[in-house]
C-alpha cells in the first residue's frame, strides 16, 4: 500500500525512490526566455511564448553558480558542485579544492568527492548516465570521475600535459570502463577515448581512436561485466542501436559516436534523439526494485552557444524537453523527483523590443532602425564569441538576406571576438518536481542540488534521516490503530 494512501501531507515526508536530474548545458535564463518564442515559432504558434514542460513543475528557484576560484565557472567544477556536493577548482573534476589544477596523483579518499550517482549506486539502485556529448566530458565525468584536469578523457590527453614519473593518475575514459562497472546504463558519444589510435572506430570506419595505451576499453568493460554474470550489452555505432533489443539488459554502454552527438538539426535519418536514449535508459533502470538515479544531459545547448549558432542551440531546448516529457510518463510523479537546472549561463541574450509575432532570427524593427552604425539589430546576440568582427565594422545586417539569418550554421553577432564564446556568470533556474521538490522555494547554491537529491534518497549520507523509514513507522501506526478499532468493534458485537 502506497504512503499516500495514509496521509495527505504523507508524500512531503515521503523519500524519493527515483531521482532524475535532468541538465541543460548552458541553459541559462535567457535561453530559456528565447526559447520559449522560438518553440512557438518552429510549432506554427505565432505570438505563443511556449513555456517548456518543466516550467510547470511544482516549485522552482534560482541557483548561484560560482566555484571554488572564479565569478563564472567552468562546466567541470559546476558538474562537481550540484552533483557531489562541494565546490572545487575551475576545471577539476570529482576533487576538493586540496588538490591543484593538472596534479596528476593517485589520489586518496580525503580528496575524493563522492556523487550522488556513486552513493545512489553504493545503496543498491540502479544508476545511468545518458548525454549528447561525449560521455567523458566535464558534465558526465563528474558523475563517476575523479581527475584533476577535465580534458584528461583519455591516456593520450594526459600525457600532452603530464611527462614523467610523477605522472601517475588514470584518465576519464579508463576510470569510466573499468573503475565503475555498477553503473547500468551509459549512453552518448566519444567512442575515440576508449579506443587505440592504431585502430579504426566501429561507430565511424574513417576515424581512428585516441589512446596509445593499446587498450580497448568497452571491450574490457563487456568482459568484466560478463565476468561477474551480468547481462550486459556493449553499443558501438547507430546501426547497432538500431537493431538491438535491451528487454533482459542489466547494463549497457552504448558509445554512439566518436565524439559528441551530432546536433538535432545535423542528425541523419536513424540517429537517435535525447528522447530515445532516455527511453530507453529508464525502461532498463526502473526494473530494479530499489529504484534509480539517471543524468540526462542536453549538452549541445552548450556547445550551440559556444559557437555563436543560437539557432542550434534553442533547437536543443527542444529536444531536452521531449526527453523531460517523455521521463515524465514513464514515471510515477509521486516516487520521482525530476530536477531540471543548467549548470551555467551564456554570453547569450534576448534584446531590443522584437515584436511577439516575428521570427525572432530576423531584423528587429523598433531598436533595428536606431542603431547608430545603421547596420541592424537581431534579437539574439552574444557579448562574445567567434560571431564578432576582430578589427572590423560589424556585418550590415540590412543587407544579409532572410534565409541566411535563420539558416542552419548562421552565427549571430557578437561584441568582443574570441574563437570560443564563454559561459555567462549570472544564476540559473532550477525546476523540482516529486518528493522533496519543495526543498527547492528560495535561492541556493549549486552544491544543495547534490545534497538535496542524496538527502530526498535517504543515501549516504542522509541514511538516517526520519523521512528515511517514515511510510515503514506511519504504516506500522496506521496498522496498530485499525487493530484496535477492530478488536473494539468485534467485543462490542458479541
């Protein structure tokens, strides 16, 4: 019998046993305001802000999202921050701020932060990781990883960085295959990482691997999970996605491509959306009976950003709010928690007075015809990034034709020039839904993401806590009193 069933307020008490953070790389404030217009306008809604799915959870606040070091943080030490717990360096992943940047060690327990994916996993729930980047990249990585350099995903990055014999610290992708086989469901891409660089890659017969250390990791990983009489399934291109059926999986890493996902504006018939991997990753892990924690992360929002391709990345807005949809029914609402957030803004904004009604990719009327240059204004534009001219007069926007401005690799303009644009320092929102989801009604910072979902779980190290046996005690209550009253009515009876 459910905990419901016995009180009203029961599921406010009520531990969750499914936790599914869901994070949208980059996903910052105005993304999510420009979206909203941009969703109108790709579902013929002319004039609709479209709100997305999760903007009708139960609760939402803001997040601070600075790290140990600097005002605007990288998408390593955020990932560290809302998904173990504690704010590190720029750049690191899974470690304190004891240890400095690219100190490459066999790094001991007091240095180690663990996440909630780890502690999920160390109380016997199934755990999966599904993303459209590289699943050793900063976001995923600080989910299973402890390194003091984000871009260590593989044996060869760290050598690049690290030359000797004090160089003793194991890469991403190894720690991954080898050093964290009780995570069920791994799906994404950056197949290069695991393989040897004398090898052509299965997911892309033209590319070879990245490793020189010889080493074939998903194979080693198959092996060891086969080893402990697991049923497992290795997933080495789209075509092997396809065609394979997951109904008596217990683990899967499926390395689809050999680095990121391809953008969804980018995809070929048959690749796999974010809507499918999370399909299919919860359809494996809600068979386990002490529930689950699963990271979906829409990670091309990010790079969409970064590039200055603001069509891109509202595109992926798209596609990280089916996956939410999707999760959502196949879910039960009252025993998951479902948490939406980013872990950082972008140089990103929505600007000038842009009509309701209009493509918000095109010339904006009312400011456009202000500007003092005369060359135009655009809705959406970057304070930085390789859309800027370096020691130029900005592109007279008038004279760019419509279906270039709202082509596929169009990159807006942008102020300061820089090859890469970076991440915007401002606070992010965060959307709760499920037990526990109350905890999320006034600004917190990025570590009480982390700490909210192990303590909503009752894992470690929350095991404890009264909410943690509170159905079990208010059954056993329930059940004593409804004894009693039929003792009292059968005596009354005789």
């Amino acid at each position: 019998m459910h905990c419901t069933f016995f009180s009203p307020f029961a599921q406010a008490k009520q531990k969750a046993k499914n936790v599914i953070l869901f994070l949208g790389d980059g996903m910052g404030l105005p993304t999510v305001a420009a979206g909203r217009f941009y969703r109108g306008m790709t579902t013929n809604s002319p004039g609709g802000a479209r709100q997305f799915s999760f903007e009708n959870f139960d609760f939402n606040t803001l997040v601070r999202t600075y790290d140990l070091e600097t005002m605007v943080t990288d998408s390593a030490s955020s990932a560290t921050a809302f998904l173990t717990g504690a704010k590190t360096r720029t750049g690191m992943l899974g470690l304190t701020g004891a240890v400095e940047l690219k100190q490459c060690l066999a790094y001991n327990a007091s240095v180690k932060t663990m996440s909630i994916l780890k502690a999920a996993s160390r109380a016997g729930k199934s755990t999966g990781i599904v993303t459209t980047t590289r699943v050793t990249h900063a976001s995923p990585a600080a989910a299973y990883a402890h390194v003091a350099y984000r871009n260590w995903e593989c044996d060869t990055d760290i050598r690049s960085d690290c030359i000797g014999p004090d160089c003793n610290c194991t890469d991403i992708a190894q720690q991954l295959a080898l050093d964290n086989l009780d995570i069920n469901v791994i799906l994404g891409g950056g197949q290069a990482k695991f393989y040897p660089n004398t090898e052509y890659l299965p997911s892309a017969p033209t590319i070879k691997g990245e490793r020189t250390d010889s080493q074939k990791l998903p194979e080693l990983w198959l092996k060891a999970q086969t080893d402990k009489g697991r049923r497992a399934a290795l997933i080495r291109s789209v075509a092997e996605y396809q065609n394979i059926s997951l109904d008596d999986t217990e683990y899967v890493m499926g390395l689809l491509f050999p680095s990121h996902l391809p953008y969804a504006l980018d995809k070929a018939n048959g690749d796999p959306t974010l809507k499918d991997l999370t399909e299919k990753a919860i359809k494996i892990l809600r068979k386990s009976e002490k529930g689950f924690f699963l990271l979906v992360e829409g990670g091309q929002i990010d790079m969409g950003h970064h590039e200055n391709k603001a069509k891109k990345a509202l595109t992926e807005m798209l596609e990280l709010d089916d996956a939410i949809v999707a999760a959502m029914k196949f879910t039960n609402p009252e025993e998951t928690l479902i948490l939406v957030t980013a872990d950082h803004s972008h140089a990103f904004e929505l600007v000038g007075q842009p009509s309701r009604f209009q493509n918000l990719l095109l010339r904006e009327v009312v400011y456009g015809s202000k500007v003092l240059d005369q060359r135009g204004l655009v809705p959406v534009a970057y304070m930085n990034g390789p859309g800027a001219k370096i020691n130029q007069t900005r592109e007279d926007l008038n004279k760019v034709d419509e279906a270039t401005l709202q082509g596929t690799d169009y990159r807006q303009q942008a102020l300061a020039p820089l090859r890469w644009s970076t991440h915007g320092g401002e606070d992010v929102g965060i959307y709760a839904q499920g037990p526990f989801s109350w905890m999320f009604h006034r600004t917190v910072d990025n570590t009480f993401i982390a700490q909210t979902m192990k303590y909503a779980m009752c894992v470690e190290p929350y095991t404890t806590e009264k909410h943690c046996n509170y159905c079990a005690s208010l059954q056993a209550k329930w059940t004593f009193v409804l004894t009693l009253f039929t003792h009292i009515l059968l005596e009354k009876l005789k």
